[in-house]
C-alpha cells in the first residue's frame, strides 16, 4: 500500500503514504501516468517530484510481450 487518499498516518504498523514514495521513479512514474496532478499527502503535488528520481530508470513492460527482451527503459520526464 503506497497511498490511501488524504490518509497521513504514523502508525508503526502502517506509515502512509509510503514514507519514501516519493523518492523512487519506479513508484512514481507509472502514478504520474495514471494521475498526472496527484497530491502525495505530506509530499506534495507527484510532478513536483518527478525531476529529483530523474538519474533512476524504469522498465516499461507491455502487456502484450511475453519476451523479456520486449522491456523498454524509460527516461523520467520532469
């Protein structure tokens, strides 16, 4: 579970959001595809995010090719 709406919470039993969330592309990334303006709460707006997981790739895997070699890198766009 990475995020849960609005939902801060502390808990050691479940920190959201994700306490490093926003730190990783592979996590990111595939958010910002989905919500572009997506609001981490405690983080912030997710494309404010994005230029600082700019050096760390992602692995794009098609639904429809089987073959690990299919995968396409992809850059972070900021």
């Amino acid at each position: 579970l990475l995020s849960y709406g609005s939902t801060h919470s502390t808990d050691p039993k479940l920190t959201l959001p994700h306490p490093r969330l926003h730190e990783r592309a592979f996590v990111l990334v595939p958010l910002a595809e989905f919500d572009p303006e997506l609001i981490i709460p405690g983080c912030g707006c997710i494309a404010r995010h994005l230029s600082a997981v700019a050096d760390q790739s992602v692995i794009c895997i098609p639904d429809h090719a089987p073959e690990m070699d299919m995968y396409q890198s992809r850059s972070v766009q900021a």
